[in-house]
C-alpha cells in the first residue's frame, strides 16, 4: 500500500487523543488506506536520566508509559473496525512530537490530532506543540474536538483566491467518501456593517454581492466534473468569515480551511481565520496547506 495516501495519528494517551485515533481510523477506512499511530518518549534511550538530573538507569524503562499509550490506542482502533480489514502500524519515536510528525520521511495524506490532552502531541494545541504542526506541515491536519453531528455536510471556507483550491478539492473529496452536500462558504467584509443595515437593492452592496457571488462560482468551476456526486451549496454573507464559520459549522460534520487567505502576511504560516476556527469551532476541523 501507498505510504504516501496513509494516515497518521498522533497519540499521548489522553481521552483527546484516543477520539482522534477513532476519527482517523474511520478516515482510513474510507480511504481504503493504512493507518500510522505515532507517540512521543521525551527521554532517548541512554540520555533521559541526565536529562532530569538524574543518574542513567534511575528509571527501568523510560518508554513504559508510552508502549502503554501505543496498546491503548492499539485497543481503540480494533475496536472502532468492528472486524473490519485495516493495515496498522504503530510507532515509538523521541524527542519532540511537532519535530516527529513535521519531519515524517514520507509524507501522509493527513495528520489527525486531538484537540487537546496530557502531553507533546495535543497539550495546549495552538501552543508550540499544536501550533507547529498545523503551521509546518506540508499534508492536511485535523484536530477532532469530542463530541460533534456525524452526518451532517462538510463546510468549506472559500476567500475566493487561488489559496483557496487545495482545500475545496480537499472538503470535496470527504463529501464524496462520505456521500453528502458540500457547503461552500464564502464570507467577505469589505464593507462597513452600517452601509450594509442602510443598503437598498440598487445600491453599492447590490453590485459588491453579485460580484462576490460571481467570484464564488469561479472558484468553484470545474470540481463539478470531477464530482459529480456532490452537491454543493453556496453560501455568500456579508460577515467576518470566523462568524459565519462557526455558524455553519454547528450542523456540520467538519470543516476545511486553507491554512492562509486572502490578506495575510506571506511570513504568518498559519492565518487568523484558521486559528480561530481551530479554536471556536466544535465540528472536527481540517487545516489544509496553501502554497507559500
């Protein structure tokens, strides 16, 4: 199999990760692709009793906690194939988790990340761990929140520009997988909010909706044809595009954002709009990369 169309998941044994492992089972699955669990041991073997202050050897077995993690999780996705056919492979790596998934030798198709948890892989997700993985890697991330709807549609947030492309082919492809609507959200604020509550039909908003309508519809030309299945709704606001985002997203079963639009900072690696969406929204979210 592939190693490149894998999915990775990222493990430190809090309750989190253990729903990020059962997420990235069931996307293996649909992706009839193998799934990696990867954990983290702080300590490399003959260094970790320094590391501390202490003698080496103080501790019998500084990879005992996390061998206990890769069992767990091993358990957890057994449990979640329900007898169903799926090639594993767990991993027992050291040093930093963000080094460990940003440098994977050869790269996923998606990292999976609880949004939370104990340690190096989800504690404190925007903090140095999480933020440098969704900043740095060159695949998808999702971070699975607890909880959430399981059939509702995939959103997907549209700025309109050519960052956009790589998570509209990426939100498309989850809703033919899954078989349902792809909701393509497209939310601009160039306007001051009191030109909109005063607007008429023939005033400036009139002529800046249809424009970013149209600029929907050309973002969305030609996906069509490569999935057809999928029907896609659009859906075009005047609103900070966190707001309606997290709107939509409370009847979703995920949502995909590129991980820079339109406005940012060639130097930020990770735009606002996602963070925030990261942070706010309780539907599973994916970061796909955008072209730097």
């Amino acid at each position: 199999m592939n190693a490149s169309s894998r999915v990775v998941v990222g493990v430190d044994g809090s309750a989190t990760s253990f729903d990020a492992v059962r997420w990235a089972t069931h996307e293996a699955l649909r992706r009839h692709t193998s799934l990696e669990v990867i954990t983290s041991s702080l300590f490399a073997p003959g260094t970790y009793g320094d590391a501390v202050g202490l003698r080496v050897g103080a501790f019998s077995d500084p990879d005992v906690e996390a061998k206990r993690v890769l069992t767990e999780a091993t358990d957890v996705v057994r449990s979640a194939l329900d007898g169903q056919p799926l090639q594993l492979e767990t991993r027992l790596e050291h040093g930093s988790a963000a080094r460990v998934l940003t440098n994977l030798e050869v790269k996923p198709a998606m990292i999976v990340l609880g949004s939370r948890g104990l340690g190096e892989f989800t504690g404190g997700l925007m903090g140095s761990v999480g933020s440098a993985v969704l900043a740095h890697a060159t695949c998808p991330v999702a971070v699975i929140k607890p909880g959430g709807v399981v059939d509702g549609p995939i959103i997907v947030g549209v700025d309109c520009t050519s960052s956009s492309q790589p998570a509209i082919g990426f939100a498309l492809k989850e809703a033919s997988l899954r078989g349902v609507d792809l909701v393509a959200v497209h939310a601009w604020s160039d306007l001051e909010l009191g030109s909109v509550l005063t607007r008429d039909d023939d005033g400036p908003w009139a002529n800046s909706d249809f424009a970013e309508r149209t600029s929907l519809a050309e973002s969305l030309a030609g996906w069509s044809a490569d999935y057809p299945d999928v029907v896609i709704q659009r859906v075009v606001v005047q609103d900070r595009p966190v707001r309606e985002l997290l709107h939509a997203s409370e009847m979703a079963q995920l949502v995909v954002v590129g991980s820079r639009g339109r406005g940012g900072f060639a130097s930020l690696l990770l735009g606002s709009t996602a963070r925030a969406v990261v942070h706010s929204v309780d539907a599973p979210v994916v970061v796909v990369p955008t072209e730097r």
